[in-house]
C-alpha cells in the first residue's frame, strides 16, 4: 500500500511539474531554410560579367535574396565548398532591402561568427553566421553583404540568378547605400535561416536545373516556380512548410559537364544542396532534361532518379517526383530523346516510387499535345517557362500533399 501511494506521489509530481512548464517560445523553435542557392565552382563565363572566376580582393559583395519564410532572428551561412584556399571574410552583415543596393534605415546587423565579425572557412567547408535579431517578412527580400580583405581566387558562387546584386571596393557591408556597382551572381553567402512563427513547420526543397533556378522569368521579380509556390504556402492558414531553390541552370542529374558553372551532377550534390538544408522535410525532383539533351537513355534516368530517392529516404526526406516540361520544338528535340522523355515521365507517374507526383509536364503542354509546351507558358525557346508558364507549374502543386510532409 505504501509503495502504491509512494507512485501516486511521484505521478503527482510529475503532472504538477508538467503543469507549470511554460509554452514553447520562439527561442525553442526550430530553424527553417528561408533562402538557399546551389554553389558551383568559381570559373569564368563567357557571357557573363560574374567576377567569381578571378575572384575579389578588397571588396564587398551585397546579395540580395528573398526570402520565402519570416520570424524574429536570422542567420547566414558563408561558403567556400569549392575553393582551393581558406576563404577569409573581413566583415558580413544582413538587412532588409528598401531597394536597389539601399537597406531600410534601423535594420542593418553586423553579423558575427563565434562572437566575432571576422571568419575564415575552410577549404570545402560553409559557416554559419551567430543568429541575430531582426524581424523579417515572408516574402520581404535581404541584402547579405560580405567583405574579403584579399585576393580569394576563383570563388564559390551561384552564377545564374535572374537577380541583380551589387559589388563594392572595400568595406562596404556597414552602410545603407551608395558605392555598388552591378554583378549577376550570388557570392561567398548561400544561405539564410530564419527562426520562424510556429506554423512553419519545416522546408521543402525545389531540385532541378535552369527551369526551377531562374527559367526565363523577369529579373528581380522572384517569379521562378519555387517563388510562387511559396506564395502559395505562404498564404495557407495554419501549418506550412518554407521554400528553398536548389535549382541550378544547366545541371544534369546523372553526370558532371565539362564546363564547371554548370555544377557537379545532381546526384552528387543532392546531400549538401537539399540534404543539409536546415529544417529540411520534402524535396521536389525535377531534373533530367538537360541528361535528354545530352541523349542520356531512359533507364540510366530512372537509376538516377533512384539514386536521389534513396539518398533522401536514408535522411527521413519525403521525395515528390516532378514530370519533365515538353520540349518540342526546341534546339535539344529528336524523336529519340522525345521516347526518353515519354517513358521516363511514363515511370514517374506510374511507379509509385515517390511519395507523390506533381504532373508539371500535364499542366505545361498544349492541350492535345503533350510534347509541346503550351505558347501561353513559352519564353519563346520552347525549352524553357516564362513567368505565366512558372506560375503554373507552382499552381500544379497539390499543398495538401506537401503538407503531409
């Protein structure tokens, strides 16, 4: 009998403990990817102006990105995942962005990393910034600047980016404005976390080539699919996931290109752009058209859309397999490659090897001509979407299934 009041004592005590733990708070919640972008080796371009292949010295890059999730803190993650030397970083600050290269007054942080406004990242290796407090907007847009104090060599960065950024002489991350100049890439930075309200419960990654990174979208409008499909989530009431890009213009799935700033293959970069994204819980896969391209055979396709699922079942990451956009009519199309598209979007949809299918091929092709992308949805290459066209596809999106994620 004692013994039985003894364990009704100590359950007693429990449940009054319990009673008086207080709510979670927003210290308590986790972190969620806000705005990620893949990185590639820094090399030259020919058409573009893109300073990654020499690299900086003495100057400040001023990155702006938007953001597809809100909260109360941030903090930034720098890379050197290509560089052949430590990248030493002088200074790096955050700010919401009035316009152009101008923060809002009152909102500029210096960003520290340890305690300190100084880092150096290793060879291979991404820092994340200490979090700082600042109250963000989803769907408000940052500038993340960075200041190297010397010569870097070829630089880390992200080169196609349908986003104008800005470059400076010197340390430019403390000012509001004034001094910056135009640059098309994304550099040393390539990554934004937020602590977020609580329904944002997680992130889902967008994973693809040319036409999740930018598409042919117009610049600075955040109009690629994955923008609006965070519109989208965002807009939801109650639980809901942010959105990151891992898109990356000319990427293949199964193999590298020669030319670096196309990235390694997909199936490699798979752990560091989606994997170890914070927060991560689902993935969209949308990637195999430039493979097509290169008369890469269907089943060596559907291996690698295996590769990439059982990379994300190992970590717990749900996988919704996107159908390949039609293509006829442009510069890749042959009759051949047009099987491999249809056996392969075949596969994808009837498998049952994702945990969901989003039919983007179906809700981008003229109606009555699944090989043809709908002229409404064209930039005008009949390859790639403009903005009606990437709208679509988000829309495309059943949110129910992600949410199940």
């Amino acid at each position: 009998m004692a013994r039985h009041v003894g364990k009704l004592a100590v359950i007693a005590a429990l449940v009054a403990t319990a009673a008086v733990q207080p709510a979670a708070t927003a210290h308590d919640r986790p972190w969620v990817a806000g705005w990620a972008a893949s990185p590639v080796v820094g090399s030259e371009i020919p058409w573009s102006d893109c300073p990654a292949g020499e690299g900086l010295a003495d100057q400040t890059v001023r990155n702006v990105v938007f953001l597809s999730a809100g909260g109360g803190s941030v903090r930034v993650r720098l890379t050197n995942a290509f560089g052949t030397t430590p990248l030493q970083v002088g200074r790096a600050s955050v700010a919401v962005q009035a316009s152009g290269d101008a923060a809002v007054p009152g909102t500029l942080r210096t960003l520290t990393f340890k305690g300190r406004r100084g880092v150096t990242v290793p060879v291979g290796q991404e820092i994340f910034s200490d979090p700082v407090p600042l109250e963000v907007k989803a769907l408000s847009t940052l500038l993340v600047s960075a200041y190297v104090p010397h010569a870097t060599g070829p630089l880390t960065n992200h080169p196609f980016t349908a986003q104008g950024n800005y470059l400076a002489s010197g340390d430019r991350t403390g000012v509001l404005s004034g001094g910056f100049q135009g640059t098309p890439c994304w550099m040393v930075v390539d990554g934004v976390d937020v602590k977020p309200a609580k329904r944002v419960a997680g992130t889902v990654v967008a994973f693809g080539d040319s036409i999740t990174d930018t598409a042919n979208t117009t610049g600075n409008a955040n109009r690629r699919w994955p923008d609006f499909l965070a519109r989208r989530l965002n807009a939801v009431p109650g639980r809901t996931l942010s959105v990151v890009n891992a898109g990356l213009g000319g990427n293949r799935l199964i193999a590298d290109r020669d030319e670096p700033y196309w990235g390694v293959a997909g199936v490699t970069r798979v752990q560091r752009d989606v994997l170890s994204q914070t927060g991560v819980k689902a993935m969209i896969l949308l990637e195999a058209v430039n493979d097509i391209g290169y008369s890469a055979s269907a089943e060596d396709l559907i291996a690698g859309h295996r590769n990439v699922i059982a990379q994300a079942r190992a970590k717990g990451v749900k996988v919704y397999g996107g159908t390949i956009l039609p293509f006829k009519g442009s510069f890749i199309w042959t009759a051949e490659r047009e099987a491999t598209w249809r056996t392969l979007n075949d596969w994808i949809r009837t498998s049952g090897e994702f945990d969901g299918v989003v039919d983007f091929a179906a809700a981008t092709a003229v109606p009555g001509d699944p090989a043809t992308l709908d002229p409404a949805y064209d930039s005008g290459d009949h390859l790639h979407p403009n903005d009606v066209g990437t709208e679509a596809m988000a829309n495309a999106i059943d949110l129910a299934m992600l949410l199940r994620s």
